[in-house]
C-alpha cells in the first residue's frame, strides 16, 4: 500500500507543478499562499509528502484550476470517454476548450 501512495504522491505532485509552471508561479509564491514551508511545498511536488485535502483545495484556488483536473487521471471511468481523452490533453489545451466550451455556453445562454 505505501507504495501505491508513493506512487500517487509522486504523480499528483508533477500534476501541481505543472499547473503552477502554467500560472507562472514560483515555489514560495504557493508555499506563502498555502501557508506552509517552502521546502514543505517543494516535498508535496516531488511527492516525498502527501497533500491534504484542505490544502489540495486551497492549491486548486491558487492555481486557477479544480480537483478533477489534479485527480482525473486516478480515477478509473472507464465509462465516459470525454473525460478519458480530456485528461491526455496539455494544460493549454485544456484552457483553449474551457474557453470554447464558456463561449458555446453563453451561445445558448442568449437564445
């Protein structure tokens, strides 16, 4: 069982660190906006440290993203293929279809 921890640890870890590339934002800027250490945070990305909820939600607002994008990939629906293919998208790609999508919603919103 540890090991499968680890192995999530280490895995949700890079998804963090690279919302937090994407948003331009150094370690300490998180780490002061999560009101944790520094070194603390940079543990939590290497996945050498779990992260708890209260902290992946308050990431998830710092990082201008939600937890189904942090946590997508470790849930098996195997069921809906939109969020299978979603999760292989880049962060780039997913901000230009959260666009698209906002765009065809304020499309029907006004008929």
């Amino acid at each position: 069982m540890r090991e499968k921890n680890y192995n999530f640890n280490i895995s949700l870890g890079k998804k963090i660190k690279e919302y937090r590339e994407f948003n331009n934002l150094t370690q300490e800027i998180v780490a002061k906006e999560l009101d944790v250490a520094t070194n603390h945070y940079g543990r939590i990305e290497r996945g050498e440290n779990s992260c708890t909820i209260q902290n992946l939600i308050k990431l998830c607002s710092i990082l201008n993203t939600t937890p189904n994008n942090l946590l997508c990939e470790f849930i098996n629906n195997t069921s809906d293929d939109f969020f299978t293919y979603f999760n292989t998208l880049s962060i780039e790609d997913k901000f230009v279809l959260k666009e698209i999508s906002i765009l065809l919603l304020s499309k029907y919103k006004n008929k």
